[in-house]
C-alpha cells in the first residue's frame, strides 16, 4: 500500500466545502469521485483541514493510499485535471512515506483575506466590500496582539468536536495590495472552525472605530464567541499554504514557491 500526497486548487464558489455533505457537492467528493473512476477502486481522500462552503484555496494538500502498483504522479496528476471540473485543479502528486497524514503531519497552514473599500463588479466573488475608511495601523496594532495568546475560544464556531481552542499563531499582518485593497495574512499551526473570518470581522471593528485595540485584546481574554464581532463572508478568503516536515516525503522537496 503506497501512499500520496496530493496538491491541489479550487474555486469554492461553487462547493458547500472542503468536506463532504449530505445536502450539496463539495471539493473532497469531486476529487475521490475523479481518482476513484481513473485508478478504479475506492479510493478515499483525506485533507489537510475544511475550508468552509464559498472558502477557496490557492494550496490544499490531501493524501490517498494506492494498493495497485507505483503510480506515475505526473501521468496521475493530468489525468485528474482532465477528469475534474474547471474550479478544480491538481498541482502535483507526491509519495509520501505510509504513516504520513495530511491533517495531522502540518506543521503551519497560512490563510489570507482580501478587503477592498471600493466597490467592483469584476471581484465581488473574491473581495469583501467595506464602506467607509479603515484605520489599518490600528488593525496591525491589534493584530499583533494575537501571537501573544493560546486560547481563541473567542473566534470558534460553537459547539464544535475539537478537543482544544488553543493555537499557536507566528504571524498576522495586513498589508496594502493596490490603492484599495488589503491583505490579512495569518499564519498557525492550526485553526478552529470559522477563526479566521471571526478575527477578520473583530479586526474591522479596530479599524471602523467600533471596538479599541485594549478591547480587542480583552475579546480575546473573555474567551467569549459573544463579545467578537461577526463573522465575514467567505468567499475572500484563501488557504494559501501548508507545511509539512521534509522527513515525511519519499522523493525531493517541492518547486520554490509551495511548501
């Protein structure tokens, strides 16, 4: 049994998720689906996380095991992007060593989310919209706060199934991509459901005058889903990168510019 690692990008636009759902298509059952009709067996594909319906990726990794003889990643990988729709494409695939798990060997998984306070009909499916002036030195003055805590209870979705709300964050920045659109940045080692869009929409209420950087930092200490502020839409966010220990791999490192 060999098993893979597959790289991978998807518009979310059109998928209920990541994760596979009783009530509407999601990413994980187009790509078993297309390895499952191309290797013929059932094949199962385990990610790296969930990305939320309308969330999209520039960089998902899953893995799926192969009892059929060495597969040629190259022949495997064109043939699943012929096979797949449009808003799926695969980068690579990769031989893995067989204890290797997508989920559990990431080491730092990076999302980024996009705002722009001009309004565009070409972007709307990519960009979140805020009206009116955002003071961003005030947003990176709170965001850098983050790093200093361990417990984000304050951003989870309720009621989930994870043992934990701890995680440790290494960075979180905006930064100014044209004259006006913004960038947070934030890397973990993991993320609760729904904290990356909790902290977004926290974040936005520093830089609207609605909430002060003392009372971002006491948000955080409340641990309190309650007293953050609310959730943005998903569809400008972006799982832009995973990193995962090069001892897990059985061939050379990724290309320059994907971890």
């Amino acid at each position: 049994m060999q098993r893979y690692f597959i790289y991978l990008a998807y518009d979310g636009t059109n998928y209920h998720g990541w994760q596979i759902q009783p009530n509407g298509i999601s990413v994980q059952e187009c790509l078993m689906e297309a390895l499952s009709a191309f290797l013929r067996e059932e094949i199962e594909v385990v990610g790296a996380g969930r990305t939320d319906a309308g969330v999209h990726a520039s960089l998902m990794v899953a893995h799926f095991d192969h009892d059929g003889g060495p597969l040629d990643p190259v022949l495997v990988a064109d043939k699943l992007n012929r096979m797949l729709p449009r808003d799926i494409t695969v980068y690579r695939i990769r031989k893995v060593k067989p204890g290797a798990h997508a989920r559990f060997d990431a080491t730092a998984r990076t999302y980024n989310y996009y705002v722009t306070t001009r309004k565009c009909p070409f972007n709307r499916q990519y960009r979140y919209h805020v009206r009116g002036e955002l003071n961003v030195g005030l947003m990176n003055e709170a965001a850098a706060i983050l790093p200093g805590y361990s417990d984000f209870t304050s951003f989870s979705k309720l009621h989930t199934d994870v043992k934990t709300n701890n995680c440790k964050i290494t960075h979180a920045e905006w930064t100014q991509k044209d004259e006006a659109t913004w960038v947070f940045t934030i890397r973990a080692d993991r993320f609760l459901r729904n904290m990356v869009r909790a902290i977004v929409g926290t974040l936005l209420e520093v830089g609207c005058g609605k909430m002060t950087v003392d009372g971002f930092r006491r948000v955080i200490e409340q641990k309190d889903r309650g007293k953050a502020g609310t959730s943005v839409p998903g569809q400008a966010l972006f799982l832009t990168g995973i990193e995962y220990p090069a001892d897990i791999f059985d061939e050379e490192p990724f290309p320059s510019g994907h971890k």
